[in-house]
C-alpha cells in the first residue's frame, strides 16, 4: 500500500515500461519476445486438460485419472475427442446444409436460446473446437468461441471452422463472398482466439526470438 499515488515515469508512452522506477524501487518485466508460443513448443508437456478455464468437472476427471495410476498415454488431452456440436442441446437444430447469407454478431439480436447459433448466423466454433464442456457458452445463449481447442482429426482449429463456413455461404462470386464475410470484422480474432500460436498460420518461429 502507498501512502499517495506512485509516480511513474512513462515519457514515451511506452506500455507496459520494462522498467517502472516506483517510490525508490525498480520493478522489471520479463523480456518481451516477438513470437507467441504454445506452453508445447517451450518445454515437454505431459498432459493437456483444455479450456480457458478448464471446468471443475474435466479437472477433477483428470486428476482422478492420474491419481488412479491408469495413465493415458503422455501427450493426452485429457478431454472427450467429439466436437462440442456432439454434446450441444441444440445439435438437432442444426441443419445438414447450412446457408448462411449474412452473419450477425450476438449483441445485434436477441438470438433464439432453442436454435443451433451457425443456423442464425452467428459464428460458433463449435464445430471445429472439442467437446468436454458441456456448451455451456452456448447454454447462456453465446456463441462458442473455442476455448477448449481442437479434436485430434482437426490439424487446424481457425482454418477447419473457415472451411467450414466458406462452403456454406450460398454467394458464388468474390463481391458476394466478401460482402458475406464482411460480417467477420475480425476473422483472425474470431477464429484463432485461442489457437494461433498453434496454428499452421502462426508466424515462423525466429531463431533469435
Ligand atoms: S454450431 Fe454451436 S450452437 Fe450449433 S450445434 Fe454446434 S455448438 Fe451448438
Ligand atoms: S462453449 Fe466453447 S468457449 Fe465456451 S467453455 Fe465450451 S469450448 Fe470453451
């Protein structure tokens, strides 16, 4: 606790300062690097229990499954391998042949909480993103976003979803294409939420990070 308020020098507008000289002390950041890496690609990792944040449920299945002394094989994820779609309440409402001709973002409408979300033209991950949660984003009527990753048949989260919204968008010329996507204010955002550091898209890793 401070007595008054701290005095900062920032006169360059650099934030945050490597270095903040505070009252006498001097508090320092880790060195920045200019790649983003997956925790894999830094050490060797065991187990992955997916999620951000994973749910009590999956963490408690996990634990107990290490516990028990049945190891999975190292490199697991430690979470059901089926699409989030497979365990959404409304996978029934979710046409076999989507045609989407405009996407809507959610704070746009009051979406209908029975229908399967890409049926209203919202963007769900869940068709390319794991399953373990139980949907509870789409439970509270919001869109899955990806949390959880891929199933281990999707090499690549944003580009399976892409894929998969690009053949059901009916317009079959560049203007109406883009005029659909345009829809998409921030397509890496949206798609590589959670996954671009893993991604086939993620930027070359340097040799001198
Ligand atoms: S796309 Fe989303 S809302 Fe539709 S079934 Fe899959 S998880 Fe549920
Ligand atoms: S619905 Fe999607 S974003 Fe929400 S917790 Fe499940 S995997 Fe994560």
């Amino acid at each position: 606790m401070y007595d008054e308020a701290p005095t900062v020098s920032n006169d360059e507008g650099a934030r945050p300062l490597p270095v903040a000289h505070v009252n006498g002390f001097a508090p320092t950041l880790p060195e920045f690097r200019n790649v983003v890496r997956t925790l894999g690609q830094v050490v060797d990792v065991d187990y992955i229990i997916p999620g951000c944040p994973p749910t009590p449920k999956l963490l408690k299945e996990a634990l107990l499954a290490l516990l028990s002394g049945a190891r999975p094989p190292k490199g697991s994820v430690l979470a059901p391998d089926i699409a989030l779609c497979d365990e959404c309440a409304r996978k029934d409402s979710k046409p076999a042949d989507l045609h989407i001709d405009a996407f809507r973002r959610p704070h746009t409408f009051a979406a209908d909480s029975a229908i399967c979300l890409l049926a209203q033209g919202v963007v769900c991950m869940g068709p390319a993103t794991r399953g373990g949660c139980g949907a509870v984003c789409v439970a509270g009527n919001m869109a899955c976003t990806g949390c959880f990753g891929p199933t281990s048949r999707v090499r690549d989260q944003g580009a399976k979803i892409l894929s998969s919204l690009a053949s059901n968008i009916p317009a079959d010329d560049a203007r109406g294409i883009d005029a659909v996507l345009a829809g998409i204010p921030d397509p890496v955002g949206t798609f590589y939420r959670y996954g671009l550091a893993a991604s086939m898209l993620r930027r070359h890793l340097s040799p001198h990070p």
